[in-house]
C-alpha cells in the first residue's frame, strides 16, 4: 500500500518482538526493525506472608489452561476483603512467567477508590505507554484506545492483573486479542456478566488451620508458635482464616516480641472487641476493608446484612433468613444473591447461605450500631420461632402419637414439608448446630418457655440419632427453664428426657436422680400420666443395673396408671415394658403375652416404630424358646421397618438379636453382616453399645476360627 492511499498519523508500539506504526485512524500496522521491544513489568511483588494456596492455584491453571476458547483465558478471584485474593493472583502469574515473555500489566481499578472506579480510557491509556506507544500519540477516544490495543497486543503472550474491578464493564475493554494471553482479574464481586467473555470463577476461602499456622509461623517465626500450640491454634480461629486478619494479629505480635500469643487471644475473644483488635494504625484494618464492602449495599440489603448478623448459628437457609427480616422468601433470595455477589455472604449449597465468623462479627456490629434493641430482639425472636415451629412439626412426624404439652404442636403444617420420618429426622440433624446455638440466645435472653418447648420438640431426634453431648447440654438448660416458668408438668417431662440421656450413657445413679425428681413433680399436680412415665424410666434403671424384680413392679404400675388415664401410646410401650421384665426373670411365655398385646395395639393406633420394637422383643423370646424361624421372620421385619422409619439405633438392636438367629441356623457369614450393620450404626452415634458388639464379632471370629469349628451355640 502507498503512504499517499491513506493519511499518515503513526503511533510507534512494540508487537513480537519488533516496534511498530500504528494507523490510529485506519488501524495500518508497519513494522520497524531495530527498535529494542518494551517488556513491562508491572506486577506487585509477592507478600512474603503468602502461605500454600496449592488448591486454588491448581484450580487456576485447570480454569485457564480450556483449549476450546476463542480469545485470552480469564478468570474472576472473587471473595471478601482481605481474603488474599490479589497475593493469589500475583503468586500464580509470577509462578508462570515463562508462559508471558512479552511481560506482565498490572491495573487497580479501585473499585472501592475515594475518587470512584477508573474508567477504561485511563486504564487502556496507560497500557498502551506501557507497551510501547508514545503518551502524546495515545487516542484520545476510548473506541480508538481499544482498537489501537488489541492491534498491539496481537500475537502476544503476556498476563494482565486487572485487581479490585468494580463491573465487567470495567475489565471487557482490557481484554487483549491474543489467545495466548491471560487476563486474571480480582473483586468482591461475582462479576457473573464477565463469564458471556468466557470467564471463569473461583471463589477465595480462608485458609484451614494448618496453612494458618505456617503464616503466623513464617511471620513471627516458628519458636514462638511451637511454645504456644494451643494458643496458635485459637488465634488463626479467631481470625477466622483470613489472610489479612492473620497478617495484622502477626504484625501486632511482631512489634511485641514480649507478648505471649495467649495475650492476643485473651484481646480478640471478646466478640464486640475483635475487629478493633485486628487493625494497626494507619495501615491493614479488617474493620475498614468490611466497610467499604459494607457502604457499597442499598439501604435494604445492609438492613438484611445486620440482621442476619444476629442469627446465633453459622449458617442457615432462605426461609430462616426470610423470617429474621421479616420478608417473602421471593423478596429474601434477592437481597442474600446480593451479599453473595458482594462476598459479604458465601453461598454453600443450594438456598444455604454461611458468614465468615469475622463479617459476621462486622454484620453485628452494624446491627448493633443502627437498629435499636426491640428491632434486634424482635428478629431473634422471629428466628428462635422459626426454628421452633419447624422443630415441633419435625417432631409430630418422627413421633407422631405423643402426648405434646408445647403450644407449638397444636397447629401443624398441612401438608408437612418432609417427606417422613427419615426425611424429619435429616432436616433436624442438619440445623442441630442452630438449634442449640439459638436455645442459648434464649437462655441469655431469659426466654423459658421456648428452651423446654425446643427440648419437647427434639425427644425423638435425640432417641434416634443420640449425640448425647447435645442431649445433656440442652436438656439442662430445659429443666431450668421449666422451674423458671413455672411449668411442672413441662419440669417433670424435661427431667425424664435428661435422665434417659444419662441412661443411655450408662450413668445410672445420675438416671435415678433425674426419673425420681419427675416423680414427685407429678405427683404434686396430680398427674397420673407423668407419673406413669417417672414409674416407667425407674423401672429402666432397674432393669438396666439387673434388678429384674424392680423393674417389673415399676413397669406394672405405669402400666396401671396409662390404662386408667386412657393413653394408649402410654399403654403400647408399659406392656412391651413388663414383657422385657418377665422375659428378663425367666418367664418367657407371660412375656410373649404382653409382646404380642403391645404390637397389636401399635398397630391399631398406626405407630410402625413401636409395633417393631415389640416385634424385636417378640423374636427375642421365641429365640429363647428355640423358635429359631418365627424369632428371623419377626426381626427381618422388625429391621425392615426400622430401616424405612429411619429409626437407626433401634434397627441395631432388631439385627443384633437377628445375627444370634442367625447363628443359632449355622448361618454364620449372615450373622456377622447383621452384626457389623449393628456396628455401623452404633459407631455413628456413639452409642456404648458399639463396645458389645464389637466384643461379639470377636467372639464369633474365634470361635469358627477354632481347629473344631464348632458353632458358638
């Protein structure tokens, strides 16, 4: 082409290697030999406290190492402030060099600048000198700006760190036109528009205990991280795993050779003191970076951050958090997409939602700056039912035939939100942690009558699924909270629900203790139907300390008592009680009577999980008999029907007696398969039981392991 065809106005960069003359009106490229390439260095050095991260690093290179893109690989570091995302993307370009030889830009583009966001123009002005191009030939149109770019950086191979974006919009214009080229951006935000450009994502979590620990080793150095082990551990806990946090608890360290790491910790356990604790003067504030998050949401959304930052637990879905602010969960789901997109909040499963410990501590701090005390405790209040109502609606499904004293039982969902049993009995055990951190909001709160009904509510979760430590932790603070308010009948059930907790603990005497208080609660309001419940559990610690004789007579009387007051659920389990009893002393026929009464009036009141435990009692005792048939058939479907309830720990016992069926038949494999189930499910909730059938594998194992091979029976 001629020079005259077109008008001549040349801008000198650097393409491959060579410089070059751009046409910045038609875009001409002519290339010039000898002119030495411009290669810019722009990166950030690396933070000499940047611990491991091999994970997200590998995740990286997997995102941007796609054959199938048209253009540059890109992909969005996204998480909260102080999270260590720039340090990641620095450390995986400076740990790829050699896949950049035309060089490394870097841009802030302030997203939470005082001036506000930078515009494209500076930001690609800027670019363009760095490659090469003379400032005073740089086009003054940002079009032009983006045309003038991607002719230069043709064919290149160099990174880009475009760090704090505010918007897609933001980072599309520095996109080179090399598909050679990486483009690695950092923000708060999700950017989801950026991934139309063939973005990917990868969100930023703290770091776990063990890389916590080499930052503060690699910061204040090992010795006094190794003369603390504990106090180490509680500190990179408290920092909830964020870099910075760490970073500013070991800067503070740092300048206090004299301090021991416990002194720290006793400074930050303290909630409402810990993000004043995190900062030093005039530098690194984990205060400051939450607030410039913070500041950017509209009036709602912070309203919805504060008020979620009361929520007692660590995480929680939709509906709760629907309920705390008071909204639709259609108008919820809007402001929590949000705070996930603005990393205030981390999404961790479908509708399931978890703050870092320290926003969560920044979210309450708000609250507690801008909402006034009714408003907070009206929230909590709204939570604490929430979690209430669905616990009590749990409960009539996992033990539908109780007699219930909350008010909270007397009007359930129709139909209920789970599907059954099993389904129940999962729902709960996923809120357990919330459930228990929320009945501790109450007892600070003074709020009695909530504990006990929370403890009502989950009777049959804890007889299914144990977690003992829960169980004792809880039903504490219920007894407590049922003298407080007065309610004796409620006092007299709450004693019972703990002492079964020692019970099946095997802490007998704490057990009496426990049954005898509700005894003579309920013998004090006359209530014949708590009464039959205290005779009913003392006659289980007689029987459980071999006292067979005892047992009996406390379990007749209850029976007595339940068929006067007419509480057939009551009746269902004091005849499966006297039959143990009797079968226990040797009469093994009056206990098949009463087995075979409980069962069927299980089933004519519609309880499957009472009729099988009858049934396993039942299949017991014609074992005792020699009736090796009838007793398999019994607890095949005593199992079967445990199994589909979800009622696991009772499901252990009908195969535990099964697997001795099953041995006495010579089926000895089957029996060890029905006893390492038993064992599974034992282990899983830490039920002692667990050491006797441990003891039984062992036996069999022996005994068909024998030069005579005899059976065991």
């Amino acid at each position: 082409m001629e020079s005259g065809d077109r008008h001549e106005n040349k801008i000198t960069g650097d393409v491959s290697g060579t410089s070059v003359q751009v046409g910045a009106v038609h875009g001409d490229i002519v290339l010039q030999q000898g002119v030495k390439p411009v290669v810019p260095r722009q990166l950030l050095p690396v933070s000499a406290s940047f611990t491991d991260r091999e994970r997200e690093l590998t995740t990286l290179t997997r995102l941007l190492d796609d054959d199938q893109r048209q253009g540059p690989a890109l992909a969005v570091i996204t998480g909260s402030g102080g999270m260590g995302k720039t340090a990641l993307a620095s450390r995986w370009i400076t740990k790829h060099l050699d896949r950049f030889p035309d060089g490394q830009l870097y841009v802030n583009l302030g997203a939470f600048s005082a001036d506000g966001p930078t515009t494209p123009d500076d930001v690609l002005g800027g670019f363009l000198r760095a490659l090469g191009v003379p400032a005073g030939q740089v086009p003054a149109e940002i079009a032009e700006q983006a045309a003038m770019y991607r002719s230069v950086t043709a064919g290149k191979r160099f990174a880009v760190l475009a760090d704090d974006a505010d918007s897609a919009a933001q980072v599309r214009p520095l996109l080179p036109a090399s598909p050679d080229s990486v483009v690695v951006v950092t923000s708060r935000w999700r950017l989801g528009a950026l991934t139309m450009d063939g973005a990917r994502v990868l969100v930023v979590d703290p770091l776990d205990e063990a890389a916590g620990l080499r930052l503060l080793e690699r910061t204040v150095g090992t010795h006094r991280v190794t003369t603390e082990p504990e106090r180490a551990r509680e500190l990179v806990a408290l920092c909830g795993g964020m870099p910075i946090a760490l970073c500013v608890a070991a800067a503070r360290l740092s300048t206090r050779p004299q301090w021991p790491i416990s002194h720290l910790v006793g400074a930050l356990s303290d909630e409402k003191r810990r993000l004043e604790g995190l900062s030093i003067a005039d530098e690194a504030s984990v205060q400051a970076s939450f607030d410039l998050s913070f500041e950017e949401l509209d009036a709602e959304t912070a309203r919805v951050y504060r008020l979620l930052g009361l929520h007692p637990g660590r995480e929680f879905g939709v509906g709760l958090a629907a309920a705390a602010i008071d909204r639709t969960v259609l108008e919820t789901e809007g402001a929590l997409d949000s705070l996930v997109v603005s990393s205030l909040l981390t999404d961790i499963g479908p509708d399931r939602f978890r703050f870092h410990d320290l926003v969560r501590v920044h979210a309450r701090q708000q609250a507690a700056r801008t909402e006034d005390r009714s408003t907070r405790a009206g929230a909590l209040r709204r939570m604490l039912n929430w979690y209430l109502d669905n616990v009590a609606e749990a409960d009539l499904v996992i033990i539908p035939h109780r007699r219930r004293l909350s008010p909270h039982h007397e009007h359930p969902r129709e139909p209920s939100r789970f599907s059954g049993t099993r389904d129940a009995l999962d729902w709960v055990e996923q809120e357990l942690a919330n459930v228990v951190a929320t009945m501790n909001a109450a007892v600070e709160e003074g709020w009695w009558q909530e504990v006990w009904q929370f403890c009502e509510g989950l009777w049959g979760f804890f007889l299914y699924r144990k977690h003992y430590r829960q169980w004792e932790k809880t039903h504490v603070w219920a007894v407590a909270a049922a003298r407080q308010c007065a309610e004796p009948a409620a006092e007299a059930r709450m004693h019972v629900q703990l002492g079964y907790a020692y019970l099946n603990t095997e802490k007998f005497e704490d057990a009496r203790r426990q049954f005898s208080a509700s005894l003579e609660v309920s013998r004090t309001i006359k209530d014949e139907d708590g009464e039959a419940t205290a005779w009913e559990h003392l006659g289980i610690v007689a029987q459980s300390t071999g006292d067979h004789r005892h047992a009996l007579e406390h379990f007749t009387r209850a029976l007595r008592l339940t068929e006067k007051t007419g509480q057939r659920r009551g009746t269902v389990l004091q005849l499966r009680r006297v039959g143990e009893a009797n079968a226990a002393l040797g009469r093994t026929q009056e206990a098949i009577d009463h087995l075979e009464r409980s069962a069927a009036e299980a089933l004519a009141i519609g309880d499957v999980v009472l009729h099988a435990r009858a049934q396993t009692r039942l299949g017991k005792a014609h074992l005792t008999l020699g009736r090796h048939g009838e007793a398999s058939r019994l607890l095949e479907e005593a199992a079967a029907t445990l199994n589909r309830a979800g009622a696991d720990p009772y499901r252990a016992e009908a195969l535990e007696v099964l697997a001795e069926s099953r041995l006495r038949e010579g089926e000895t494999h089957a029996a060890r398969a029905h006893l390492r189930q038993a064992l599974k499910i034992y282990r899983a909730s830490r039920d002692l039981k667990a050491h006797r059938v441990e003891a039984r594998i062992a036996a069999i194992a022996d005994d068909t392991e024998s030069p005579s091979g005899a059976s065991p029976e």
